[in-house]
C-alpha cells in the first residue's frame, strides 16, 4: 500500500524536515527561508481541487455530472487531467484515472456492480473542452489518487522555485539543489532493499500493491516498483502503470522507454534495474531482497 511505503528511511545531511498530514497520509518538507509552511498550504489547496474524498472538491463534481454534463474546472485540475490521459497512451491505458469507476463508485461507495464497474474504466471516455472536463458516461468516476501526490509534489517545486529542497508525500518525492541519502523499503523482509546518494536532481516514486490491492490490472510477477526521472507527475503514474502491467506489456514498455529509471522488486526475489535509474545516484548499496 503506496501509503505506508515512506520511501525515505535515512537523511543524514539534512535534519530539519517538517511533518504534515496532507492526502491521507504524511508529508515531509524541507525548504529554505521556512517555505515549508507556504509548500505545505498550496498542496493543501491542490487535494481540496483534485480528491475524490471531499464531496464539494473540483473532481468529486466531475464525477457527479457523468453522463449528463461537462464541469469548469481550475488550471490545475485540467492539467492534471489532461497529463494523466497523455501517460494513459504511453502506457498502452494500464494507466487509467476512470478507475475511479471500480474505486469509488463499486468498492467505496457501492453504487454500481464489479462488471459494469470494470466496463467503465476507459480513458477515452473523458472529454476535455477548453476548461470543462466530461465523462461520457453515467456511473464513470476519476480517480487521481495514481498521479496526485506526485503532481502535488512538482507543483510545489515549480511554485516555490527554491536554489535546494526536500518533499515527499509517502512514495513519492523530489530532492533538488543538494544530496541526500535516499533508501528503497523492501516489503519481503521489512528492512532496506537499496540506498545511496542522488549525483543530480531527481523524483523519485515508489509502491506496491501487496497490501491494499488497490491497483487493477494484469496477473503479473512484479511486487514493487520504483520510477526515478525529472518529473515527479511522470514518476507516479508510471510506477502505477508498471504494477498494473502484465509482464510482456512492461518489458516493453521498458525497452520503448530507457530514459526512464525503473527499479524492480519481483514476488520471487530478484531485482531489474536499468541504467537510467543507476545514473541518478553516485553509488547505490542493493541488498539481498530474500532473507
């Protein structure tokens, strides 16, 4: 469960992050000039526009008006949107936000059947025009809970334009203008599964889906991925879309895509890792992921 994976176990050159609740879960801010306060009040004000738990939120309203109508919605939430349905081609639609119709409106709040749930997840169902957002049909529901925290977290970077930094919201964080020494949790024996210094600015965005099974998709071998790149809304899609993945579809995906750092973790033990993901870090310490 994304969640519960703080993918950042060990900070020894910096101490002085601040801790938040924020998206359900915790947030951990380092700024300069006590910015952490400001980046912490934004990405508030990006749940209370993109989550699908509050009922008055931009999104929740997107939902409401499925099948009868389109909504205006703020800058953010079409870019957010708009970016989630680009990731949804490139990653041949594993990565899809009208899960939500399973997520909400099946298992959350019972409204609609598992098999009707299922036939309306489709990305291609969702209608930009101009700033209103549609959903084609009646029962579709967006859910951005695979691209949120990620977004939130480049967003207040890109906001707040400071020389250094330190957020993460869970499994998802950026690291800019300094090193740190990050560190991978491994889920089959609870201890560390890699650790090591960034050499360049990253995001980083890891999860799993072995405790809430809150991801739909394919049968497949993998246990945890891990996503390094630039871009942290990119990252946390594309760690999403990898858990959903059958494993040809992500071999492929892959190979399409070696700019990307992928860091994987299977159900039987062994690790890939590419060389795009190496390049992030001056040394990188893996360890045996079986006891």
């Amino acid at each position: 469960m994304k969640f519960l994976i703080l993918l950042i176990l060990l900070s020894l050159s910096f101490s002085q992050e601040k801790l938040f609740y924020l998206m359900g879960t915790y947030a951990l801010i380092e700024l300069p000039g006590g910015k952490e306060y400001q980046a912490y009040r934004y990405m508030k004000n990006l749940e209370e526009k993109l989550s699908d738990y509050m009922e008055d939120s931009e999104v929740s309203r997107i939902n409401k008006s499925a099948g009868v109508g389109c909504e205006k919605v703020s800058e953010e939430t079409l870019e957010v949107i708009k970016k989630a349905l680009e990731i949804s081609k490139r990653t041949y639609g594993f990565f899809d936000i009208t899960v939500g119709a399973y997520t909400i409106n099946y298992k959350r709040k019972g409204l609609i059947g598992e098999e009707e749930a299922r036939r309306l997840i489709d990305y291609r169902k969702v209608k930009v025009e101009g700033d209103r957002i549609c959903l084609l049909e009646k029962g579709m529901a967006i859910d951005l809970g695979g691209i949120g925290k990620g977004y939130a977290v480049q967003k207040a970077y890109e906001r707040l334009k400071t020389p250094w930094g330190f957020i993460s919201i869970a499994g998802d964080l950026r690291v800019w203008g300094h090193k740190r020494l990050l560190a991978i949790f491994n889920p089959i024996n609870n201890t560390l599964l890699a650790e090591g210094y960034n050499s360049k600015d990253l995001c980083l965005s890891t999860g799993g889906n072995y405790l809430r099974k809150h991801i739909i998709g394919k049968e497949n071998s993998l246990l945890q991925a891990t996503v390094a790149y630039h871009d942290c809304t990119i990252t946390d899609a594309l760690e999403t879309a990898l858990l959903a993945m059958e494993d040809e579809s992500r071999e492929r995906f892959i190979k399409e895509n070696p700019h990307i750092g992928v860091f994987l973790l299977f159900k039987d033990g062994s690790l890939f890792i590419n060389r795009a993901f190496m390049e992030y870090f001056e040394s990188l310490k893996i360890y045996p992921a079986s006891p």
